[in-house]
C-alpha cells in the first residue's frame, strides 16, 4: 500500500469542485422510523455552484457534532438536490456515536462538511434499460440516480428495495422519487418475502440491462454470483472512512489486479465501482 502515489490532501480540498464549508444550515432532521432518518441542510448562497458538482454516487463529509471537532467527519451520500433552493438531503440510519449526534442536531444548527467528494454512477446509454437494487439505507445514492435517469430522459426505474423488516423500507419516503419500487423484506412482513437478490433472480434481469447497486458486502457479493448476463454492475461501496480525500488510505480495496496496482481508495477512486472488479471482503 505504501506505493501507492502520495495525494496533498489540500490540493483535494482546493479542487474547483470540492469545498469545506463550515456553515451547513440544518433546516430538517426529522425521523422516517424504523432508526432512518431525513437530514436538509442548506448550503450558504455564495457557496451554492457547489451543488452544481453534486451527483448520484458523490459524497459529503459531515461533522456530526461541532461540540465534538476532533471526530471523524462521517461519509454519507446525496439522496437528492435542490439547486434552486441551494439543499441538499441525506437519508441516514442512526447506527453509532456519530449518528446517533446527529439525530440530536436541531434546525438553525450550523454544521461543516466537505462536498462533494468521489466519483459518481454513470448514466446508461440510451435505449438501455437501468435496474437500481438497494438494501437498506444503501438506497440512498439510488434515490438521486433516479432522478437524474429521468432528468436525462430515460423512463422511471425499477428500484428493487431490500430490508430485514417493513420499517427498513420508510416507502411513503421513497415514493417521492420517480423510481417503480418492488419492495423485499427478509421477515416477508412487506412485499416479496426474502432478500433482494432472491427477488432478482425471481423477476429475471435481461441481459443488457444497466445495475446500479448499494448495500451491504453479502448482497452485493451474492449480486455479482446471480447476475452474470448484466451488460454492467455498478455499486456504491460503504468502507469505513477517516479521512474521506485520499489522504489515510483507511478505505482500501482490491481489484483482481497484482499488489500495488490492485489497491483502490474507495473515497477517491470510488465510491461508485465496476463490482465484478472488486474483490468484495466480508
Ligand atoms: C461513500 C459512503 C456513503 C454513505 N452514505 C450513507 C448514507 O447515505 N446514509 C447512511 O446512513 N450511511 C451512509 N454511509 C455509512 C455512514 O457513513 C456510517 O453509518 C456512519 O459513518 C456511522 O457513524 P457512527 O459514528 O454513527 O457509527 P460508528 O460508531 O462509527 O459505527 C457503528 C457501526 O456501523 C459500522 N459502520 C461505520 N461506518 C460504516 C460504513 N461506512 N459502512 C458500513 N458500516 C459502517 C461500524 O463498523 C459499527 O459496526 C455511507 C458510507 C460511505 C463510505
Ligand atoms: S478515507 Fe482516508 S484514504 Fe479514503
């Protein structure tokens, strides 16, 4: 891993795109049940051509807490994107310390971020059909890839939605988006009973179609075994980060490439990739 090329972290920071904006205004921060939750914050007006940057897949680095400043900011993706009110959502599970702070967070609250970081999903061409297969809050960055699908002309998605129970699905949420969603539950409790690989399976996937994914490893694994005929299966990958711009090499991957040259930094060289080039580790 040391061979991988050194990156200067301000030079990522500084980039045209990316910004460190230390007054994200909190307008919502209302629960969905189930531990999901909406976050809005509102970029400063001056700083608002960032959202222009912002796409299905990027990220933001969020302080949690500003009470808290030497915490890791937390990565989380865009669901969706207001320019002309100058918002931004995010869709979060209360999982941890960080989480759990930011539920606590009012409206009014300033909070800092970095935005928008990675790469995001490529658009499909046209006349070629998209499937969005999400487990979990791994639907989130689906949610803006939606929209953007649409946006640029494509019909509304499928959205295979997966989660343990009815309340993982928050579906009056997700109804807000143009996507065609056929829910899963592994309790059977809503919609197909099983997970969301077992219900694309069920469906059938033609063979040039488009996936998009996000989830957890043992989804995404099982994705790339049932799904050979797929002309692409790409995935947003949720590693651990610290650092979030290249900077601590905490969210290494492998490709199926030899030593060095098979290392990927899931913040920096992601955190959309080709699944069936990644070497998916549990
Ligand atoms: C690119 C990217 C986009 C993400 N988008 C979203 C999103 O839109 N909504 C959302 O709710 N979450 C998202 N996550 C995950 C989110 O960053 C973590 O849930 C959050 O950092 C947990 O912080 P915490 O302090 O509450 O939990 P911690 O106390 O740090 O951890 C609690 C538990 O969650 C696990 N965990 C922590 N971070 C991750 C992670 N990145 N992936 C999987 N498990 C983790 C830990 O191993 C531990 O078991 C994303 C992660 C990445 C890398
Ligand atoms: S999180 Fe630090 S290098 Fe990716």
């Amino acid at each position: 891993m040391s061979s991988l090329p050194v990156r200067n972290q301000r030079a990522v920071i500084e980039s045209a795109a990316v910004k460190a904006l230390s007054e994200l205004t909190v307008t919502v921060n209302r629960s969905l049940g189930g531990g999901l939750r909406l976050l809005t914050l509102k970029v400063p007006s001056e700083d608002a051509s960032v959202l222009e940057h912002v796409h299905a897949g990027r990220f933001v680095m969020l302080r949690c807490d500003e009470a808290e400043p030497f915490k890791f900011r937390r990565p989380f993706s865009f669901a969706s994107v207001n320019a002309q009110a100058g918002t931004f959502d995010i869709y979060y599970k209360v999982v941890g310390d960080q989480t759990r702070k930011l539920a606590d967070i009012a409206p009014g609250t300033h909070l800092s971020g970095v935005l928008p970081l990675g790469s995001g999903f490529t658009i499909p061409p046209p006349d070629t059909p998209a499937i969005l297969i999400g487990g979990g809050v791994g639907v989130a960055p689906l949610l803006l890839l939606a929209t953007e699908l649409v946006a640029a002309g494509r019909p509304r998605p499928r959205l295979l939605f997966g989660g343990r129970t009815s309340t993982d699905l928050t579906l009056e949420y997700v109804s807000g988006f143009p996507v065609e969603v056929h829910p899963a539950t592994d309790d059977g409790s809503h919609g197909f009973h099983g997970n969301v690989v077992e219900l694309a399976a069920l469906e059938g996937v033609a063979k040039d179609v488009y996936v998009y994914a996000c989830g957890p490893v043992p989804m995404l694994k099982s994705l790339v075994e049932m799904l050979p005929q797929a002309v692409s299966i790409e995935a947003s990958l949720e590693e651990v980060m610290a650092c979030g711009i290249g900077a601590c090499y905490g969210c290494a991957v492998r490709t199926d490439g030899l030593g060095a040259e098979s290392m990927r930094l899931v913040c920096r060289d992601g955190p959309v990739f080709d699944l069936r080039q990644i070497r998916l580790e549990e």
